[in-house]
C-alpha cells in the first residue's frame, strides 16, 4: 500500500502527536469548590486549563487520532499495490514511416518486453498494442503520414496509470530512430511530464538522400515555357527521368498537363508521388497570399477553383485548400490549385520556390528524416530513475479507499462527540 | 462554638447600650423611649385638656392655681423586644471547614443579644432551616446563653425562607435579621419594608466571607451549595469579572435595603465580632455604618 501524497500522511502522523501532547496538558476541570456567590462568576467554558502527567481522556484521545490520522491518510491518497512485479515497462515501438528497418524496431521490442509491460505502436497514429498486433503492423507498408511522437507519449502516459497499479516503478522504453519527423513543438514538453527516466534504443533510419523532398529530381511534364520548370532548375531538381522513374517509390513527377495519364497513375501506385498541378485554370477570383507546411508566398494570385481532398497540403490566406493530397496505390496523386500570373517573376522567387518544395515534398508532405540532436536526445531520455508508480496516478484517480477511511472518520468523530457530551452531562 | 466560647465577646460588649432608632411601641417599662405617653415622672410638658381626656391626668394643683385645666403629659420608657432572625441556608456554612462566616453571624447574633439583653430587652431567636428552631422573646436571665447553645446545635443546611419567618415576627419592636443575601433577597426585603411600615426598627445584617470578596487565584470550579445548576469555572480569565459583578450586587443591596428604612451593616467574616457589634449598634466612635 502507498499513498500519492506522503508529506500528507506526515503531516497527519504529526498532527495525532500534537493531539496527544495537547492531552499532556490537558484542560482538565479543576477541583470543585463550594461557593455560595458563584452566581457571579461570569459564564465560561466549564474547563480550564490544568497539566498532567498523564494523558487525560484517553478514548476522546484514541477517537480524535483516529479520526485525525483517517482523514490525513485519505487525503493523501492511499492505494493498495497488491502482489505485483516490482518494475513494469511501457515500450513506445516507433514504426513511422522514417524508420529503415521494421524488423528490427519488433526485435528490439520484443528483446525488451515481459510479461505485463505494456506496448504502444508510432505509426501514423499512436495507440496501445499487444505484442501480436505489433508483429503484424510490421509486415504493413510504411503509413504515407509522420507519426507523432507527443501522440505516443500521451497514450503512453494513460497505460503508465494501469500498470502503475501493479507495479512499483514503470519504466518508459523509446524504440526509434528518432528523426526530426516525429518531434513536433509539444514533445519535449509532454516528455518532461513523464516523472522519470527513459531508455532510448534507437534503431537505423531510412535515407535521408531518398526522401529529402528538397533534393529529390522531379519529373515534369510541361510545356517548356512552363514557369515551374523555371522555378525546379533554380534549385536543381529538374531532370528526373520520365520513364524510368515509375517503379521508384522515390519518384516524384509533376504533371502540368490538364488530364494525368494511365502512366502517371501507375508511378502513384508504384508508390510513386504525382503532382497534378495543370496550368490552365479558370480562376473565380483572386487571393492575396498562399501557405504551405513551410512557406508563404505573398502575391495577387488568380484563384481557381479549390480542391477537394482529405489532407491539405496548401491552403490559401483565407482557410480554403489551395493543394491536397490523397493516395493512390502505395503511393499519391496531389492536387494542386494554384496559378499562376502569365506575366511576372512570380515563379523565380524565392518564397514561391519554397512553396514549390513543399508542394513537391514525397507522399505524406515534407519529411525531416534529420536525426534528433543530443540536447533533444538527453531530453528525451531524462534523468534520474524510472518512473515511481505513485507520481504517475494521479489524485482524482479512483481510490477506493478514500471512501472507507473518510467513512471511519466520521464515524470516530460522531463517537467523539457523543462520548464528550455524555461527560459534559455527567 | 459552646456558649462560654463567648465569653471573650461578651466581655468585650459589657456594657454598651444599644438605644432604638425611633420611640418603641412597648408598654412595659424599660429604657427606651415610648411612643406611650403615660404617668412617669418625666416630665414633658403640658397639654390643654380636651373632651374626651381622661380626667385623672389633669394637673389638679395647676388648675386650683389657673382655673385652667391641663394635662401633665410626660414620657413613658420601654423594652425592645428584640427578635434576631438568623440565616442558616447552605451558604452560610462557607469557607469549608471553618465555616467562618456562620460562625461570625453566630457571635454577631450572641453579642447583639447580649446588648439588648444588657438594656433589659427581651430577646428572642428564630433560626429558620429544615428543622426550624426558635427561642421566643424572653427578658430573664440566662436567655443569652440559651441563645447561643441555640445556634451552636444549628449546622446550616438547605434554603429556607426568611421572609416567613420576618412576616411572623409580631411581637418583635426590633427586628435583626443576620444573612448573607444570597437566598430570596427581594423577597426578604419586601418582607422587611412591611415591618418597617409597622414601625418596627429592622436592623439587616449582610454577612459575606472575605474568601468571597478576595477567591483564591488557582483555577476552580466554583459551585453553588444552594442551586446545582450554577457550576462554573472561576479562573484568571474570570474572576475579575466575579469581583466585580458580586461588588455591583452589594452596593445594590446596601442601596435598596437602605431605602427600605432598615439599618443595612455589612460585616465581613474576618472583622473582629465586638467591633462590628459597635458598628451595628452605633457605639463605635471610629466607626461608621456603611
């Protein structure tokens, strides 16, 4: 049995031997003394205060400790352990589409895992699995989507409560390679939340030269006026090959064209990524600006048109979808609304260039498959021992004891009262 | 206190006169000044006869001398039959064990009685109680020292009332009641104000016990002999507050039964009994009725 809150407990125990010292000196009546004129003395309590050496009114006293201790004990949150394995793990498996070897994440795992720890699978989406159901989301392709390592740790967090109650410390186990692709602006904090220490066994990543979406050649099929083609020999990237490129999974191709072809929808089923962004579109009317997953480009910019898809790779300044993506095959056709002025060096510039990198980033939007740096690393990992079972319930968490000893304090004070009125009676 | 415990008392009072407040109504002879005006030969003065006189008290030689008739009216003496009502509740019998303050109400009651005595006044007592003793009004010898046998086989107990027994007191012309108060007090004094109004001389005397005025300074729980509901604590955070309700009582007390037309004295168990006595009757030159 431990208690959430043990300077609680504390204060309790030393509160019953501040009782007790109180009964040392205890406000014992004084020695009667027959006065005829005591109706002049003023009313008073019918007590004053007289030392002994021995402790007076011992049941009122065993009553008020009781009652005392009863009620520090739940409000400091007492929970029953039962027979338990003295450290449980809770094994965070990241199997995101920036790990390399999907294999190896399961074998460290289950090197890793026993009886009664706890799984949670980092894929597109986080949640808790058993160890069956990770060795068949390792035999799937790779999700299109980044997976969250904040989501991980948040579902990681509520299995933490359930094995707590049956273990003394729970340990937190990070399986990853822990790129860049993962973190997000809130993991560093929800990690901090975790009151202990991590083991991080990190697994290899996928190339980076693979998925860099700001070096990988991109196919196009344009007209050789084409602004874009402008815009990709800028950075380098035009020059992939048109027909030898669509069994690459790697392959990105940008069709300007107003249709795609059975070939362009066969790179996207390859797992191949298609940019279907056509030249011509009757703009409805015209924006001031558009945004991408890392850039803005300010302009007047004649709005077609808006796409309709699941997930939004670029929206305009006012909410609505300027380019999504939806998959197809293994990999994705994206649909980009987007023209351009026919006149002007719109396509040269710089914030526009940028929101063609991110427009042409690998199925799944623009992937970071930067590994994490050592500050980032020390702070996942953390300090200090793994986390003690009773930092990680919380103090709203269901306590059936609390009731009980609540129950048996009333109850010792309802005695109390009854017991020191039937003196005062007497 | 056996009788001959009083005798250093009454030593000390031998002698001293206790002369009444106003003319008595007693007719028999005696040292005090009648209303009676009768046949002495102290003279007073002369009265023109009116029908109705009685002829025998006409100065006869004045009228062969004048040919006037006139009444040789002179003053008559008489006793004070004097009746002490003395307080034997419960809370007379204070401080335990001592009992000082009954005992100085026994020889204030002894030494009084010996003064009237003295003045040839007959004397009597009445000790109301559970067991109500009395000693009627008696002038013979020896009636002091039944007196004090009287109250010396008294143990005060219970709460009767004294004003029955003051509402009884017919034949008394002095009226002594020796009390602490702390009975029926209002009734008491109305008691009172009807003898007074009969033209008898009540002389109250407030007995309290200096442990009362100054109570001890350690923590008690003071309880009332005469109500067992009054139980409270007496300690430092109280007793001034006591001191000064019970003060506040007693000036209430000396102001009501002084407006009453009784003689109020109060006495205090530790004041010697003879100078009291003088207190009360008015002999003491350094003293002065409070």
């Amino acid at each position: 049995m431990s208690v959430l809150l043990p300077w609680l407990a504390a204060a309790g125990v030393l509160g019953a031997l501040a009782m007790a010292a109180l009964h040392l000196l205890a406000r014992n009546e004084p020695p009667r003394w027959l006065l005829p004129t005591a109706r002049f003395v003023p009313e008073s309590r019918e007590r004053a205060p007289s030392r002994a050496l021995h402790l007076s009114d011992k049941r009122l006293l065993a009553l008020r400790v009781v009652a005392l201790l009863a009620v520090a004990l739940a409000a400091a949150g007492p929970w029953w352990h039962g027979a338990r394995a003295v450290r449980a793990q809770l094994i965070v498996a990241d199997l995101s589409r920036t790990v390399a070897d999907r294999a190896a994440v399961a074998a460290a795992v289950r090197a890793a895992w026993r009886t009664g720890d706890a799984i949670v699978l980092l894929d597109r989406s986080a949640r808790e699995v058993t160890l069956a159901q990770l060795d068949s989301a390792v035999v799937r392709p790779p999700a299109v989507r980044a997976g969250r390592l904040s989501a991980a740790l948040l579902v990681a967090r509520e299995a933490a409560r359930r094995l707590a109650r049956d273990a003394d410390t729970v340990a937190l186990v990070l399986v990853s390679p822990l790129t860049s692709d993962v973190m997000d602006d809130a993991t560093l904090a929800i990690r901090a939340r975790w009151p202990g220490a991590a083991r991080v066994e990190r697994v290899g990543m996928v190339s980076g030269a693979v998925l860099d979406a700001d070096t990988t050649r991109v196919t196009l099929r344009a007209e050789s006026s084409d602004p874009i083609r402008a815009s990709l020999a800028l950075d380098g990237r035009l020059g992939g090959r048109s027909d030898g490129g669509t069994t690459a999974r790697s392959s990105i191709r940008l069709v300007r064209a107003a249709t795609l072809t059975s070939g362009d929808s066969a790179v996207a089923r390859a797992g191949g990524t298609v940019v279907h962004w056509p030249e011509q579109l009757a703009a409805r009317d015209t924006v001031g600006a558009v945004r991408s997953a890392r850039a803005v480009f300010v302009a007047t910019l004649p709005r077609p048109v808006s796409p309709e898809g699941a997930l939004v790779v670029a929206h305009w300044v006012d909410g609505r979808a300027a380019a999504v993506e939806a998959p197809l095959g293994q990999g994705c056709v994206r649909r980009v609304a987007l023209s351009l002025a026919p006149a002007g060096d719109a396509a040269l510039r710089a914030s526009f260039r940028a929101i063609v990198r991110d427009l042409l980033a690998p199925c799944g939007g623009v992937r970071d498959v930067r590994a994490v740096d050592d500050a980032t690393l020390r702070a996942l990992a953390g300090t200090g021992p793994a986390a003690a079972s009773a930092a990680l319930v919380t103090p709203t968490a269901d306590l059936p004891f609390v009731r009980w000893l609540l129950a048996l304090a009333a109850i010792a004070l309802a005695v109390e009262w009854w017991l020191r009125t039937r003196q005062e009676r007497t | 206190m056996a009788a001959a415990g009083y005798g250093a008392l009454l030593d000390a009072l031998r002698g001293l006169s206790w002369p009444a407040r106003r003319a008595s109504r007693g007719a028999t002879s005696g040292t005090h000044a009648s209303r009676l005006r009768g046949t002495s030969a102290e003279f007073t003065e002369y009265r023109a006869y009116r029908q109705g006189d009685d002829p025998r008290r006409l100065d006869w030689k004045l009228l062969a001398r004048t040919d006037k008739a006139f009444l040789r009216i002179t003053n008559e003496r008489a006793v004070m039959p004097t009746l002490f009502v003395l307080d034997a509740s419960a809370s007379m019998a204070f401080p335990q064990p001592t009992l000082e303050k009954w005992q100085q109400a026994c020889r204030l009651t002894v030494g009084l009685a010996a003064v009237a005595h003295g003045a040839a006044d007959p004397v009597g007592i009445i000790v109301p109680g559970p067991v109500r003793r009395a000693l009627p009004l008696r002038a013979r010898g020896g009636v002091v020292g039944e007196i004090a046998r009287l109250v010396d086989g008294v143990t005060p107990a219970g709460d009767a009332s004294l004003a029955l027994v003051v509402r009884q007191a017919a034949r008394a012309a002095r009226l002594v009641v020796v009390t602490d108060l702390l009975g029926d007090a209002p009734g008491l004094l109305r008691a009172v104000r009807e003898q007074v109004t009969r033209g008898v001389d009540c002389v109250l005397l407030h007995v309290v016990a200096r442990a009362e005025l100054e109570p001890p300074t350690a923590a008690v729980m003071a309880e009332d002999p005469e109500r067992a509901d009054v139980r409270r604590a007496l300690v430092g955070a109280t007793r001034d507050g006591y001191r000064a309700a019970f003060d506040a009582w007693r000036g209430e007390q000396a102001r009501d039964w002084r407006r009453s037309g009784a003689r109020y004295v109060d006495v205090t168990d530790d004041e010697p009994a003879d100078r009291a006595v003088r207190r009360v009757i008015g002999n003491a030159r350094d003293e002065e009725d409070t």
